[in-house]
C-alpha cells in the first residue's frame, strides 16, 4: 500500500476526476467546463490516469466479473451480475478510451519535453488499458486510436487483431523498461506527490512494467506457448534487468481518500445511505465461501461477516422460533420453503453457523435461507452473510484499487515453473504467492497454519489461490478461466447459458452504429460456440475471440 498526502490528492481528484466524460471515439467536441489535457500541466494528469483506470478495475472486480467468478451474488437487481444479462446494448469501452486519451496526452507531452520517467510510466498506463480492452472486448481500435485530431481518416479507426494489441502493449513494456532503468538522480520532474501509486519510485514503477510483461505472456499460453515461454524466459532469466513485484510492499495499489463521492469505495454507506443499494446487494458467494471453508481460509473473516442469527434444524413440526439468537426450524418449515421454488432440485437450506454464501444463479437469491422478508430485493437477510463491514467504509487500509499483486506474479512464476519456463520450484512460488496475499489482507501470522492444508498440488491448485486471491479484482481471474477452463465453475438454474461468458459484448451505441464497418469485420471474426444461444450475431458473450480460437479452452 502506498502512503501520499491525503489533503493534497483530496483536493486534486476534486478537479480532476471529471476528465473522463464518456464521448465516441468520432467525438471531437472538448468541454469547456472541464480541464483540456492538452494544457494542462503534465504532473497534474498522472492521478487523474491512475485514479480512473483504478476505479475501473475495481467496478470490474466487486461488479459483474465478480458474479461470473463467484465472488459474489446480488440479491436485489442482479441479472447482469448474477446470470450474465448483458446483451441489451452490451458494455461500454468508452471509459478506458477515455483513460487512454489521457495517457496517450501525458505520453506524448513527455516525449516532447524528453521526460523519461513519464514516458516509461505513460506506456505502463498505456499498456494496461488497452491490454484490458483486448481481454474484454477481443479486437479493438489500436494502431489507429487516438488519433482522432490527425483528420478525418482516423475517425473511423480500424479494428486491430487482439494478436497485434497483445504484441503491441508487449513492446511498450519492453520500452517502459529500459526508459525506467536508470539510477533515479538521472530522472527530472518527478513530483512524488501527483504520483498517487509509487510516489515517483522509478524502481517501483519499472518492476510494474516488467509484472504486467509477465502477466501479458502468460496470457498468451495457450495459443503462443512459443512467444510466451521466450518472454517469461527472458525475464525470470535476468532479474537484474528485469526486475519485478514478489513482495506486497510493492504491489500496484492505489488508496481511497474517501472524502467525496467519486474518491470512495464504490459500495459504501457513507454516501449512499439506502439501506438497499449496493453494499446491501451483494453477499458472497457460496462457492467461494465453501472453497475457503474447506480450506480453513483467514481471508473469509476478512472479506465476509458471520450470519447474524443462524439456522438451526431440530425435530417436531412447525417449528419455527428465535432460541438464544438462533432461528429454529423443523424439516417442514424447510420443506415448505424449498417448495416455492420450482426447477431448483438442487435448492438446500445452509445451516452453517458462521458463514453462509448465496448459490450460484439461484431464483431464490434474495430468498435464500428463508429470508424473513423475502419478496423485497435487496432485503436485509440475517442468515445469510454480509460483506465485512468494511465495505460500507468510504476509506480503509484494505480498501484499495488492487491493479497488480504480488500474490498474482508469484502464482504467474508458478505456472512458469511448472512449463519449465522459469527457474525454481513451482511449489515455492505456490507457497509465496498465498504468502503475500495474506500479507495483502493483514493476516500474515496465520500461513504457516495454512499452508499444511493448503499445499501445492499442480495447476488445479495454483489457480485456484489464484482465484481465491483475486478477491475485489476479479478480472484477472475470468482470463484465467478462459484459457485454462479452471477453476472449474459451474452455473446454476437461472444463468443466462449453460457455460461461464467467454468476453464482453460490443455496444450497440458505440463502435458498431458509428463505425459499422470496421466492427462488423470484427464481429465476423468472432467464433461462436455452441452456447451461443438466442444472440443474433456472433457479436455474444459465447464467441471465442483469437485468443480462445483452436485452444480448446476453457469449453
């Protein structure tokens, strides 16, 4: 976690967090009310970057990723998070272009005053977003983006293969660090305190660079092993020259100020006071809360409260009481319950007395463990668990935008490990990466109890902590998913296909009604899968991208 002045960055996100309004890339029009990037001083844009693409990956992460992976389950308003609705436009990429035109600003400014540390950390940002959009969407204006203000023939860019991104973002971390590997007395204009993420730490920043490299070969596993074990080769061969994150001290993390609305964490009480918005919407998901449970896992505790008033199962009928602050229940009161749900066989009453997550796609899930106010979504459930409490907090050393953790690069080297990719021992890197992800959620002292019943046993395990770690960014462990078919997820009755989503939908209102051309081309591209369903073009969330295409993963 990084520490920077709070008074300070409160009052600068307050100006500059507006910079993101939502435009088409056609879009030329500059706010007048708004800061223009282009004069406004280099230094100043670099939080408004890194703030924006953080809260991206967050909203990702807590948002309907985190219902794809089984994180969680919303409980009121939860058709895209729980069942996968998302068709009717699709999703946005407006966001991250707007991220990009910022950094691509920020880059370019750089270059012209020879800055190199603030061109290295531009084409980190770059990189990143654009990696995320490839991982999201598949193809995408690349070469061609940004462009807008060269004239008319950029306005309708063409779409890039996700190949030629993936290669494309790959080299410029390959420039961020060899611009980032000089001593720091050789660098100008580092203002520590506009760098909200590493407090203009180049060593910091260039060991980002080369974990983001790692993450982006690894990616590549399945459909280029060539290129992505010469990659990883390269830079777990040479640490010196390619230094990068295995400690938690260096994690890619970003704090919330919590002072207004838009610097907070997305989900709390403070701002939003209804007792039926976000925070009270989603509860963990029994998958994951199972999975720790039969691990014994600390991070439970941590991410989830423990049922107010559990269940308890006792002889007789027409039981039905609060005893010594349990609900006491016979099996007909259960039965009668279950009843109500027609087509859930498979629809149970959890009597756990700590931890209670909600079933995957259930139609009962704001029902769920006889709710006493069932028919209101959202409805307070004292059977089932909540989010830690935390979560309704606007700020907290746990409250962070997790961009790139020291737990993921360790998991990453294991998996090179185990290709033979990477010097060292799978195992060891297994056992790291659990390490710094307790160290991550403040529960270090209790590894060496852990690890015993949680030890390595080849890839079915390391992505499993993989997942299991990816806790609020959940993103990271959807691609994993994709191209490794682990975990191994199912869905449940109310899911909007049989098999996990593959990729995010191109928006109706965006790329495909404003560049027609060059999007249909892509969609054509787009293979579909026999889960398809009722999308009318290969434009689904069932459609293999390149990256997916031939691999025979994860379905």
């Amino acid at each position: 976690m990084k520490k920077f002045n709070i008074k300070f960055i409160t009052v600068l996100l307050g100006m500059l967090l507006a910079f993101g309004a939502c435009h088409d890339l056609d879009d030329l029009n500059i706010n007048p009310n708004n800061p223009d990037p282009e004069i406004t001083d280099l230094n100043l844009l670099m939080p408004t970057i890194i703030i924006n693409l953080g809260q991206g990956i967050v909203n990702l992460g807590i948002g309907d990723i985190a219902g794809v992976m089984q994180h969680t389950q919303k409980t009121g308003w939860s058709s895209g998070h729980n069942d996968y609705d998302w068709n009717n436009p699709g999703q946005s990429w407006g966001g991250f272009y707007d991220i990009l035109r910022n950094a691509d600003e920020f880059y370019n400014k750089a270059v012209e005053k020879e800055l190199e540390f603030h061109q290295g950390v531009g084409l980190i940002l770059k990189a990143y977003t654009f990696g995320m959009i490839a991982d999201l969407w598949g193809e995408a204006p690349f070469s061609e983006a940004l462009k807008a203000e060269q004239g008319p023939d950029f306005y309708k860019p063409v779409f890039d293969s996700q190949q030629d991104i993936y290669h494309g973002i790959l080299a410029y971390l390959e420039e961020a660090n060899t611009l980032l590997s000089k001593n720091s007395s050789e660098y100008t204009n580092i203002n520590s305190t506009q760098d909200v993420l590493y407090e203009g730490d180049v060593s910091k920043w260039r060991k980002f660079a080369n974990s983001l490299a790692l993450r982006y070969y690894m990616r590549l596993q399945a459909k280029e092993p060539s290129v992505a074990q010469e990659g990883i080769s390269k830079i777990t061969g040479d640490p010196a020259k390619y230094p990068v994150i295995t400690l938690a001290a260096d994690e890619a993390n970003v704090a919330y100020p919590g002072s207004s609305p838009g610097t907070s964490w997305p989900i709390n009480m403070v701002f939003n006071i209804d007792p039926l918005g976000e925070y009270m919407r989603r509860k963990p998901c029994a998958t994951l809360v199972e999975a720790l449970q039969a691990l014994n896992d600390p991070r439970l505790g941590v991410w989830a409260e423990k049922v107010e008033i559990p269940l308890v199962l006792v002889p007789g009928t027409g039981v039905d009481r609060i005893v010594d602050g349990k609900r006491e229940i016979s099996k007909d009161v259960e039965e009668a319950f279950l009843a109500k749900w027609e087509g859930e066989d498979n629809l149970y009453v959890d009597y756990d007395q700590e931890y209670v997550g909600i079933p995957v796609q259930t139609f009962s899930a704001q029902a769920y463990n006889l709710t006493p106010n069932y028919t209101q979504q959202a409805a307070y459930n004292p059977h089932v668990s909540q989010l830690n409490e935390m979560y309704k907090e606007t700020s907290g050393a746990l409250l962070q935008m997790r961009l790139l953790s020291a737990a993921e690069v360790n998991f990453i080297l294991a998996e090179a490990a185990l290709y033979s990719w990477a010097p060292g021992s799978p195992e060891t890197y297994y056992d790291n990466g659990i390490k710094e992800s307790f160290n991550a959620w403040d529960v270090a002292d209790q590894f060496d109890d852990y690890i015993d019943g949680a030890g390595y046993n080849g890839l079915e395990s390391i992505i499993q902590q993989k997942w299991i770690a990816s806790w609020t960014a959940a993103a990271e462990s959807w691609f994993d998913y994709r191209r490794t078919g682990l975990p191994d997820l199912q869905t449940g009755p109310s899911a909007r296909r049989e098999k996990l989503p593959l990729r995010f939908y191109y928006n109706i209102n965006e790329d495909l009604s404003t560049n027609t051309a060059n999007a249909e081309a892509a969609v054509a591209r787009l293979e579909p899968t026999q889960y398809k369903g009722s999308d009318q073009t290969n434009n689904s969330a069932w459609s293999k991208f390149w990256l997916l295409q031939g691999t025979a993963k994860p379905y």
